[in-house]
C-alpha cells in the first residue's frame, strides 16, 4: 500500500470574484496504512456543490473556510479499501466528506453506510443525499406547501430545485420553475411533471412570472436570489412562505450591487403580506433523516421522483467542472466519477 500515491485537489488561493482553475493546485502524497481504529477509503464519486465557493473564502460563515493547502471540501461516496475500524470491513460504501482526493483515511466520524439496495451508489450525493434532504426539508418544513397552492422555484433544473418542484406535484401543488437554458426549463416540464418553466434569460422575467402564476405565489423556494428573487417579489401572496435555501448569483460577488437602497422595499412586502422569510441549511433538520430516506427511496421506486446526474470522468476535471456551477453550465446534479467500486 505505502507505494500506491494519492492525488489530491488543495485550496491553492483564495479567489476574487468568479473562482478560477488557477485557484487549485493538484499534488500527490504517499498514500499511509491505517491505524488502529482507522479504515483506508477510496473515492468513488465526488460531489460538487455551490457551497464550496463560500468554503474558498475567508468570509465568517455558518462552516469554516478551507485554508490555502489544505484539500478542498465535499461530499464523497467512497470504497473501504482496508479498515482496522469496527463496523466497517473491506468493500462497504460510505458516504462523508472526505473531500477532493484519491484516496482518505478516516475514524468513521461522519460517515455513513450507503444501501446499494436503495438506489445507484451517485445518488447518495444527490437525490437521496445533502441535495434531496435540503430539498425535502425546507419545502416540508418552512415552504409548508398545500394543495392547491403555487410553488415556484429557482435553479429548478439543478440538484435542489429539480426535487422541490417534483415534491409539490406530489403534494398537489401548480408548480412553476425558473431555470436558463431552454432545454433545462423543457426537462423540467416535459420529464420532472411542472406545469410552466420560465428562463431567467428573459428581459421581461417580472411579467413572465406574472403570467405564469395568475394566483399569485404562496411559496417560493429560493436557491438564487438577484434579479430572479426581484421578479419573484411582487407576486408573492398573503403569508406566503419563503425558504432561502441558497443565493448562488451573489456567491461571487466582491460588493454590493450599485443603485439604489432596496431594503425598506422588501421590508414594506414582509410586513404588507406578512411574509415567512426563513434562511436554513440542511443540517438543522437532520432528526429527519428518517422519514427523507423512507419517503424518497419509496417515490424513486414508484418513479414519482426523476432525477438527473452531470457526471465528469476525472478527479483532475474537478476544478474545471466546479466552474460550471456559476455559469448555468451543469445540467443536473454534478458529479465527478473518480474510480470504478471494485465489486462493481
Ligand atoms: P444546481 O442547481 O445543480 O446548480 C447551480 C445552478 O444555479 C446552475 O446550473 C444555474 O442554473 C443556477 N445559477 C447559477 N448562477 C446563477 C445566476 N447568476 N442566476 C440564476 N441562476 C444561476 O445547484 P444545487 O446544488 O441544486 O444548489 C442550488 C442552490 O441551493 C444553491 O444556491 C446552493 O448554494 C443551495 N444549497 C443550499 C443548501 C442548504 O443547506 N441551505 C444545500 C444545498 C444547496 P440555470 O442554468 O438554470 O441558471
């Protein structure tokens, strides 16, 4: 084993604005045994996720940064190559954050057996992992949808949004999307069952949003923010929820937006409408895993839940594929194939 190298992705400088490959340096380290109460892992599948454009800066946020040299942060489902760890032997799946890397030892903190059974090994990043939790738990939780009402959500084609939207027609809901490309907002309507699409490319997005929803907006899950959350702002109804799961349009911003102040605006709507405005991660709901693993692993099988994976051969493609993410260029869950499971 001590011959066999591991690659790595690291942190190489902090960006300003848009991130860049240049940002990430690739190295090689001897790969070392594990210890005793260790278990030697070897990524398969690595996710990237816009969240980790906020981990490449030093701004003070809800997770620590990446320091400059260290391997870049994500989410893995990896392979036990060799464990001295109790609980886990050679060939089980787990999913952690072990992060950009060939290879990883661990403790087992963190990490979790995924069930092959339930679905292919990929979708422990995506439908049924982080993506598909923070989808189910900030709809359920905050968006509170009922049927009947409208639902509208941003990056509609992605990770995320492509869950929310597919969750409300499931509890009844008329489902609105708002994606770029014409083809994402095609899929969205045509293969995942919402019922109108709306690009954000368009000029007049405030009227097409408008036309759209013609009873007005009850939630609105907002993973963008920008001028897509502004054409969104005045048709949300009376107590009308919105869960702000992410605002990927600001993550590279470098300062505010020029013009004028906006906030007494948005202000005057919370109070008018008496709106729910409720920022959340994913972690702050984690007592219900549970039920998210029973009811999404039960809709994937009953084909009431369609999901899409954007997948990149390659750890040394990471960089170049995590760029793709600020550019609408991903179309579906993001993914970096980094070796094939040997039981495979
Ligand atoms: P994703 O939707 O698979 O990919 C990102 C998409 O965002 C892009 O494909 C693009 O779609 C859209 N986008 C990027 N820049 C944009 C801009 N300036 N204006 C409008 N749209 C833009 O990503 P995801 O993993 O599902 O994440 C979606 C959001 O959820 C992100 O904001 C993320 O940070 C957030 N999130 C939050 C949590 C949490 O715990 N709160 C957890 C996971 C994700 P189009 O081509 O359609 O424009």
């Amino acid at each position: 084993m001590a011959t066999v190298k591991n690659r790595r992705i690291l942190l190489g400088r902090r960006p300003t604005g848009e991130p860049s490959e240049a940002d990430f340096a690739l190295s090689e380290i001897e790969l070392e045994d594990p210890q005793p109460g260790q278990m030697l892992l070897r990524t398969l599948w690595l996710s990237l996720d816009p969240y980790m454009r906020g981990r490449m800066s030093d701004r003070k946020s809800y997770a620590p940064s990446v320091q400059i040299g260290d391997v870049m942060v994500g989410g893995t489902v990896t392979e036990v190559v060799a464990s001295k760890l109790e609980g886990f032997i050679q060939g089980d799946i787990v999913e952690g954050r072990t992060g950009w890397q060939e290879y990883a030892l661990s403790d087992g903190a963190g990490m979790r057996k995924v069930d092959p059974a339930l679905g292919p090994i990929s979708t422990a990043l995506g439908v049924l992992g982080m993506p598909g939790m923070t989808a189910y738990f900030g709809l359920f939780n905050i968006g509170q949808p009922k049927p009947g009402e409208t639902v509208v959500v941003s990056a509609a084609a992605g990770a995320v949004g492509a869950v929310v939207g597919q969750l409300a027609k499931i509890r009844g809901c008329r489902v609105v999307g708002i994606a770029g490309a014409p083809e994402k907002c095609a899929y969205v309507v045509n293969e995942l069952g919402f019922d109108e699409c709306v690009s954000h490319r368009e000029p007049d997005l405030a009227e097409q949003m408008e036309k759209a929803c013609p009873k007005g907006i009850d939630v609105y899950f907002e993973n963008v923010g920008g001028r897509v959350f502004q054409a969104v702002l005045p048709w949300l109804n009376d107590f009308a929820r919105v869960p702000v799961c992410g605002l990927i349009a600001h993550y590279n911003d470098i300062e505010l937006p020029a013009g004028p102040n906006q906030v007494p605006l948005l202000m005057r709507a919370i109070l008018s409408h008496r709106l729910t405005v409720r920022g959340f991660i994913r972690g702050d709901f984690l007592d219900q895993q549970a039920s998210f693993f029973e009811d999404m692993s039960r809709w994937i099988r009953e084909k009431r839940i369609k999901y899409r994976e954007d997948i990149v051969e390659g750890l040394e493609n990471a960089p170049g594929a995590f760029l793709k993410l600020f550019r609408g260029e991903n179309f579906g869950k993001l993914l970096v194939k980094v070796a094939t499971a040997v039981k495979a």
